[in-house]
C-alpha cells in the first residue's frame, strides 16, 4: 500500500540535453516514487528536447530548461536559442533557481554532475541547503575510467563538493560491480555518505503495443545504440553481419535513435529495404516493450539499455564506446567478466564475421539471470527506501515553516 507524507516534493535535476540516458533515469525513478508514496509530487528540471514524447504518470511533471550540447571536443553550444552560449546558462540557471524556490523540494535530487553544467546549480543547491532541503547526488555506476574522471574532476574542484553541500550520494549499482569514486581520492565523510541501490528495474510499461512491425515478425534481435547520436559504426557493423549472411537466425529490428543525424538514417534505411529480414525504426518511447518480444539484444552498453537487458533478461551482445569516454568501455568489461553480458569490443576491429559469429551464438547464448547477482536489480527499493527517510524526519514541520514562507 501507498504511504503519504502529507504532500512531500521531490525535485530531481539533470542536465543532459543529448542522449537518452538521464532522462530515463529520472523518468524512472520518479514513477517508482510515486507508485510508493501516494501523496507525493515529484518534478523533473530537464534540457532533453524530446521530454515530452515520454509518457510521465499522475504527479509527476517536468520543466524544459534551454537545451545545451557537448561537442567532441569537450566545448558546449546552446542547442536551439540562437543566443551566445554565456546567456542561455544564465536563463537555464535562473530558471532552476526559481523553480526550485517555488516548488520547496522535501529531496533534491542531482543526476550524475555535482554542480550541474558549467556550475549552473551552485546558487540553487546553496539556496535549498539553507532551507533544510536534503541534497543528493546521484551516481550511475561507472562515470569514466578513474584517471580520465580524476583529472575532470581535479580541474573542475567537484570532489570538495561532495563534502560541502550534499547530505548523501546515492550510486545506481552496485559496490561488487564498481565504485564510481574509485581512485578519487574521496574522503572518509564523503564514503560515509555513498549508499549502492543496486540498478534500477525496469518493467514494461502499460498500455497499447508499439506500432505493429510490418516486414519482419518474430523472432528478432534488437539492434539499438540508445539515442543514436553516437551509435553508426555499431549500426553498420550489425547491417553488415544482415547482408553477409541472409540466413543468421533471427530477424534484425534496428531502433536508431531519436538523435542519430537524418542523412546516416535514410542511409541505413537504404540498405535495410534491400534486406528481407531487417527492420528499421527510429524511436519508441516504450523501448522495453520491443526489448521484451527480442531474443536478444546489440546495444551499445549505456546505463539505460543495461538496466534494460538485466531487467527483462536479455542475452546481449555488447558494443561500447570508448571515446570521449570510457563509461560504457568499463561497464562492459566488468558486465563481461561476471558473466552477464557478450562484449564486442570495437578496438579490436570490426570485420563483418566477427559480427556475424556473435549474433548467430545469440539466441543460445546464458542470460544474466544466469549469474546470480545478489541485489543486482534492487535499486528502485532501495531509492524508496532512503528517500522515505528523509521524508518521514521532513513531514513533522509544516511546509510553509519549512519553504521559508
């Protein structure tokens, strides 16, 4: 049964405005909140253009702030305002800062950047610390290999951060798969403040199926680099094992992603109408109903799509990234040496036949369910679960009291 808290708010923050992965992780976590506290509100401060394509439940909300890109060379430019980049921080910031103030958070909870981007919610996490606001940081659980986060973080000064503004640090995953803080040099009170949830279950979510497939039917492999905007080369690699081999054993569902460029989508497109036994698809905001009728599944390792694989138990044929950064590189890496996942690393080369051996050993490949992972997919609880204790100390003091009203 539903428990209340007299009204509580949640505010989570992330700064992405690229990607999928920490808008389904906020998306995420918030349902699970308010699935487990009935009268809780939650809202959700995002630079993701597409936010509002996903489905969000009663209770949960979202306020766009202007959408701010990383180019490969580690600069950001504003990704739709045609303004200098210095004013579009100064609107994003601003808008945080009064969202914050007039939504009064019980919880603010920080994806994955300590200061947000460029530093955006320093005055905001100072502003709601004074309020008696309980500030978390959110980790997923690989940032970067250590010595590339190291030098980020050392030149950035975020370490110091953790010590002085944020009552806890809550990693997605696990502490027997990886700490994200390893070789940080963090300080016995910022240790003291890490809680591992384990990943975060996902289910498939309600309602009517995706649009009904029209070349192929099942059974297929799910190819899917996430949001697509760094995941050709696995695209390609996957199409070419499809055009060399006509008789691999499952059908190919491509989903290319929301951000992979026009000109390289009608290009895959081009080559998978020549092909029987492939489809392709864009997007879908309902992945994990796809992902469930798949044999298996090609992905490119991100924290999103891993959840994913472990939650619906998924033989997975792994392709990670390994620049700009080497998150995926790691997960995969530790995912393959505890026996969850098939890891395709790409620096060793990507012949078509090399692509082909792994998705023809797929459909009969072990399931991570077959590792026996204690507590590996308990994150959700465990988020509910410290949440909950702050919002039980929190609820004895009226609201206005506490929002400095």
């Amino acid at each position: 049964m539903a428990q209340q808290f007299g009204g509580a708010r949640i505010l989570i923050y992330s700064h992405d405005s690229f990607g999928l992965g920490h808008l389904r992780r906020c998306q995420t976590i918030a349902r699970a909140l308010v699935d487990r506290f009935q009268d809780l509100s939650v809202m959700i401060l995002s630079g993701s253009p597409i936010i509002g394509a996903f489905d969000f439940p009663a209770r949960v909300d979202f306020v766009r702030i202007p959408g701010i890109i990383k180019l490969y060379d580690g600069d950001y430019t504003s990704l739709g305002l045609h303004i200098d980049l210095k004013d579009t921080l100064a609107i994003r910031a601003s808008i945080i800062e009064h969202t914050a103030a007039a939504f009064a958070p019980d919880i603010f909870i920080v994806d994955k950047e300590p200061l947000g981007l460029r530093g955006e919610i320093r005055e905001t996490l100072e502003m709601l610390r004074r309020q008696g606001t309980t500030l978390v940081l959110g980790l997923r659980d690989v940032l970067d290999a250590p010595h590339l986060l190291r030098r980020e973080w050392e030149t950035r000064k975020l370490m110091p951060v953790l010590d002085s503004l944020y009552d806890e640090v809550w990693v997605f995953g696990l502490e027997s798969f990886w700490d994200p803080l390893r070789d940080m040099g963090a300080s016995e009170a910022v240790r003291g403040k890490m809680a591992y949830t384990g990943y975060l279950r996902r289910d498939v979510p309600p309602g009517p199926k995706p649009v009904p497939l029209t070349r192929i039917g099942e059974p297929y492999v799910l190819v899917t680099p996430g949001g697509g905007g760094d995941g050709e080369e696995m695209i390609d690699w996957a199409l070419r094992a499809y055009e060399a081999d006509p008789a691999l054993p499952c059908a190919g569902l491509f989903v290319l992603g929301p951000f992979m460029p026009s000109e390289r989508r009608a290009q895959f497109q081009a080559r998978a109408d020549r092909l029987p036994r492939v489809e392709i698809v864009t997007f879908d905001a309902r992945l994990e109903m796809l992902m469930e009728q798949a044999v298996g599944v090609v992905a490119m390792g991100g924290y999103n799509t891993f959840c994913e694989l472990l939650s619906l138990d998924k033989p997975s044929i792994l392709v990670p990234r390994h620049a700009p950064r080497q998150e995926q590189l790691v997960r995969a890496s530790r995912a393959s040496d505890l026996g969850l996942v098939h890891v395709l690393d790409p620096r060793d080369g990507m012949p078509t036949d090399r692509m082909v051996a792994a998705m023809r050993a797929l459909p009969v490949q072990t399931k991570p369910s077959a590792a026996c992972v204690q507590g590996l997919l308990d994150g959700l609880d465990n988020v509910a679960r410290l949440a909950e204790r702050h919002l039980s100390v929190r609820r004895r003091q009226p609201h206005a009291v506490r929002a400095g009203g």
